[in-house]
C-alpha cells in the first residue's frame, strides 16, 4: 500500500508564519502525527504533497523517510494527488491522508483499506449535525454512492445531506492515474477536485464503499487557531484515558499536557497543571506536584516532585525528593534518596545516594558523595569566564 499525505494548504485562517501542518500538537508538528500513523499501516511508500512554506516543511521534516512531491500552484486536491503519482508504484493501493487532520487513527484505516480490498473504491465518511463546509454524499434509490457534490456546488436539497466527505480514501492506483487524467475544472473553484472521481468510478461500474471512522474527532481538519486548540484538548484527554486506565491517577485529567511520551509505573500521581515533554518515565509510585514540567527525564520508583519544579534531561533513583521550586538541568544523576528542596538548582552533577541540598543551592558540573549536606548558600564555582570545572 502507498500512502500519499496531502500538505500544501497555505493556510491563510491560521495567521501565522509558520506553515499549517508546522503547527504544534502535543508538541509536534500535525503532519508529523499523521507520518507516524501512515508508517504504522505498514506502508510500502509515503509522498508528501508539500507547496506552501515548502521548503521549510521539508527541513523540519528532513528525518521523515519520505518522498516529497511539489504542487505549484495549488490547483485542488485532485490536482496534489496527480504531483504524487510519479513517486509511487503503478499498482496497488494508494490512501490518501491530509496534513492538517491529525488525530486520524490507525484502527480506522485498516478498516478502510481492508474495505477497498483489491479493486474498490472506499471512502472514510461521517454524519454531522451541521455539514456546513463539507463536501456531500450522494446515493441512489439503493442507498449506493453516487457521487460527492462540494458545499459550493451543492443545491439547496443536496445541502441537507449530513452524510460527508473527510476527504480520506483508498483506491486501486492503476484505476486512479486514469480518473485523475480526465479531472475538470469546470466548477465553481476553478479547481481539480479529487472528489470528481467518485462519480468516474460508479459509471465505470466500481463499487464504492464507505467507512465511517471510530470518532469523528479523528477527522477533524484544523483551519485556525481555534480549531488546534480544540483538537489538543481531544488529544490529551485521551492521552489521560489511557493513562488512567493504566493505573495512574490523575487529580483533574483536564489538566495534564503530554508533549511527547509519557510512560508511568502503577501508582503514579499527577497533580493539575502538569507538563510533559519529550521521553519521560515515571516508576512506580511516583508523585508530581502541581505545576511541575519534566521533560527527558527518568524519574526511579517511589521519587516525588514538590509543587513548582522544572527536571529536564534528569535520571533519578528511588525515593528522591526534588522541590518545591527546584530545579534540575541536562546532565543531572541523582542515586536513591536524594533531596533537593526549594531554590536548588543542579547541572551537570552526579550526587551520590542520601546527600541533601534541602534549600537555596547552586550544584553545577559537581560530583557529590554519599550522605552529603549541602547548606543553604552553597555555589559551586564552576565557571571562571572562560573555563568550566568540576567540582569533586
């Protein structure tokens, strides 16, 4: 199967410099959850169709084991998939994903691929209240697809339909370079829309099926700034589901943000306000206080985090302390039973099992022995203008 991810929207409504599918989600780029979900179909071959702020998508995304296919103009989505085409095999399956809907999951579209078997056409299709902006489905007497009619090329009738398009699809690439040669642009648009070959497909007498998605939250298209925030809120509420449901409590599941992974032993405790970045692990038993960010760090069995502290590229033993208004940099190792109260910061340090900082302490580029007391005001004078040293 060939994945062809459509990325070249400019998107103007976002008011913003940095291209649409750029925008952060859980801390990463949109298309880059949407990468990670192709690739896990087991995908043959991912393209992407880039345009606006082309350049600057490809170096973000430079890691991406991709091909990456220009439209220049943006002439329709019809005319996007037609750039991808050279980049792909001449047979098989071709799904078709967006850059800007991000939380597609994976689970649908195996249902949606195995739908479209060998040689069908199968659609990703929802029902909402208010279909205003989506392209229709249109069935016949028999309650088969017809075709699909864009909201601005719809009658008044066919905008009642609350049955629409998400745009996702899977089609026999063979039978596609075909439909997309003889695509118009006779529509209200002015564009090539890829939506026309639905209507190719049932007078060549394909069948065409439909497939609707787990939730239609996986569907959601993201135009502005308000709609990001909305789809965030979607997906760390279900971050914190399967948190829970792993056996960790969290005080207002409302009130987490993971941007990134998060893997927590049982009995792990999360108060409100918490941040996550990049790879964190929590053992068992581990306690964050309230408005607390950790971000790269491995936290041992048994640590708690004081309200109000920041541990960024941090290992940790068991039964540490670490706070309230602590702070531990890139570099820090902490053995077991460890504490580090409120105004301490450590850097590139190593501090052996029970030694203690309790309060107002600088720690930097420090190796720390057992059962230590470090008092308040103590600096550690790593640094001379020029030169950094170690303190033993």
């Amino acid at each position: 199967m060939e994945v062809i991810v459509l990325a070249a929207g400019k998107g103007t409504r976002m008011n913003s410099a940095l291209p649409k599918v750029l925008q952060p989600l859980a801390g990463r780029p949109m298309l880059a959850h949407v990468l990670d979900t192709a690739r896990g179909l087991g995908a043959s071959r991912i393209c992407v169709v880039y345009g606006h702020g082309g350049e600057r998508v490809r170096e973000q995304m430079a890691a991406a084991d991709v091909a990456w296919a220009l439209q220049e103009p943006q002439l329709g989505t019809g005319h996007a998939v037609q750039q991808a085409l050279p980049h792909l095999q001449a047979e098989g399956q071709a799904l078709v994903l967006y850059g800007d809907v991000p939380l597609i999951g994976g689970a649908t579209l195996r249902r949606l691929v195995e739908a479209a078997g060998a040689d069908r056409l199968a659609l990703l299709t929802v029902e909402l209240p208010d279909p205003t902006g989506y392209g229709r489905i249109l069935r016949d007497a028999a309650g088969q697809v017809s075709r699909i009619v864009e909201q601005k090329d719809a009658s008044d009738e066919e905008r009642r339909v609350r049955e629409v398009n998400t745009g996702i699809l899977v089609a026999p690439l063979a039978r596609l370079r075909d439909w997309l040669g003889r695509l118009s642009n006779d529509n209200a648009q002015g564009e090539y829309y890829l939506t026309d070959i639905i209507g190719m497909a049932v007078g060549e007498g394909m069948a065409v099926t439909t497939v609707s998605p787990d939730s239609v939250a996986e569907t959601l298209g993201v135009n502005n700034k308000a709609q990001l925030a909305e789809l965030e809120r979607i997906h760390q509420r279900a971050l914190a589901e399967r948190l829970m449901a792993g056996g960790v409590t969290l005080i207002d599941p409302a009130r987490i943000d993971v941007r990134g992974t998060l893997e927590c032993g049982r009995d792990v405790e999360i108060d409100v306000n918490c941040v996550f970045e990049g790879q964190v692990a929590l053992g068992e038993g581990v306690r964050i206080g309230a408005n607390c960010v950790v971000r790269n760090a491995r936290l041992g069995a048994g640590t708690r985090l004081a309200p109000f502290s920041h541990v960024e590229d941090t290992v940790t033993g068991e039964a540490c302390v670490i706070g309230p208004y602590a702070r531990t940099r890139p570099g820090t190792e902490l053995a077991d039973d460890v504490h580090l109260g409120n105004f301490v910061e450590v850097k590139n340090s190593k501090i052996a099992s029970h030694s203690k900082a309790n309060h107002l302490a600088y720690v930097g580029d420090a190796d720390v022995g057992e059962r230590v007391n470090i008092g308040a005001g103590t600096i550690t004078c790593n640094y001379d203008g020029a030169n950094k040293y170690r303190t033993i």
